[in-house]
C-alpha cells in the first residue's frame, strides 16, 4: 500500500481551511494530519508530527507566512511549502519563493488548480498558478516598454490616495483609520503599488511620489 502524503494547513480562517481540506481528501493518496490558524501553532505541529507538506497563507496571527516559511526551511528541510494567499504581486511572490516555497496560488485561483499545485509540489518541482504567472509578464513586459518613470495613470485612485499618504510619512494604521478601511486593505494597495511601479520599498514610493506632485 503506497504511503499517504501528510498534510498540514495553515490559514487564519476556519471556513478557508475546510474548504482547503474537503479539496485534499478527494485524493485517498494524502491526508490533512493537522490545522493550524496561527504560525504559531503551525510549527507546533510540524514539531509534533510527521509532515510531507504545508499550505499556507502569507497573513496570520503571532507569525507571518514568510517567517513561517523560513523557520521550516530551516528546522524542517524536507518539508514542502506551497503558499495559498490573496496577494498576487510581485513583492510577495519573490519574498516567498525566495525563502524557500515550492509554489504560490491566490484563493481566487480555480479549486481545481490546488491538487496539480500538491502533485506538481511533491515532485520537487515548483508551481506557480496562471494568475500570478500572468502578474509577473505583465511586469516584465512593463519594464521592457521603457526606462522613464512608469505613469500615474496606471495607479487607480485609492492607490494614489495612499501614495499620497505613504510619502507624507503616514504608517498603515493611520492610512487605514483615515480611510476607513482595514491595515490588511492597506497592505494589499502597497503591495500592488510596489508591483505596478516596479519600486522595491518605502523610499523609492516616497521618491516616486514627490516627482510625480503628490506631496
């Protein structure tokens, strides 16, 4: 009898996990051996028990995906990782892979592009779903369209909203209150900032900023 693959998920949302766990049991060759909804209790896990791979989400309580990420490929080598989050820009994906998963989806992707990720995972290869695939041409292409500095007219208006506030030193909390939204709304537009500017941080958003007048 072929050995089952253990599975741990990790996702601060119960109904994500459920969701996650129903797609991986279709498949009688692997079995959900543990939930964890924090990073925390992610690596209590891996500690207590054998595990084959990880899906994770990038934003949980007490420790983030990326610190997860790297803690595993640290104390747990041969553990897989592939990442299941809604970020689907560059700074993540590069952070992630970059540390050590195998592969990275969005939710939004079709459920059926999960099992291929696991099976594509197992084999020591990496996966990388078609929405961000097509985030990272997309990119690509942008950089090879020129060498100036990218257009405003690229960022929607809540995007320049913050980018306004980000270069007038506002922290994201502040942004978020001012706004009346959520700090992970806040990540998500720096995130696509940084993504459609091509810009690496903080400074160069600032930087960006006072050329274009926002200050």
């Amino acid at each position: 009898m072929p050995k089952l693959v253990k599975i741990i998920i990790a996702d601060d949302h119960p109904l994500v996990r459920v969701g996650i766990k129903e797609l991986i049991h279709k498949d009688p060759a692997w079995t959900v051996v543990g939930e964890a909804g924090d990073g925390g209790r992610l690596l209590e896990l891996l500690s207590a028990k054998k595990c084959d791979l990880v899906v994770a989400d990038i934003s949980m309580p007490e420790m983030d995906g990326l610190a997860a990420v790297r803690k595993i490929r640290r104390e747990y080598p041969r553990v897989k990782i592939l990442i299941l989050s809604m970020m689907k820009d560059y700074h993540h994906f590069h952070e992630l892979m970059s540390a050590g998963a195998l592969g990275y989806m969005v939710k939004d992707d079709a459920p059926e592009q999960l099992p291929l990720a696991i099976k594509t995972i197992l084999k020591g290869k990496r996966y990388v779903s078609s929405s961000v695939t097509k985030v990272l041409v997309d990119r690509e292409v942008r950089s090879l369209d020129g060498g100036g500095m990218p257009s405003l007219e690229i960022l929607t208006k809540r995007e320049k909203q913050i980018l306004a506030m980000i270069a007038q030193g506002k922290a994201n909390k502040n942004i978020a209150g001012k706004l009346d939204i959520s700090v992970r709304t806040v990540e998500h537009h720096r995130a696509n900032l940084t993504d459609k500017l091509g810009l690496k941080d903080t400074a160069s958003l600032v930087k960006y900023a006072i050329a274009k007048g926002l200050t």
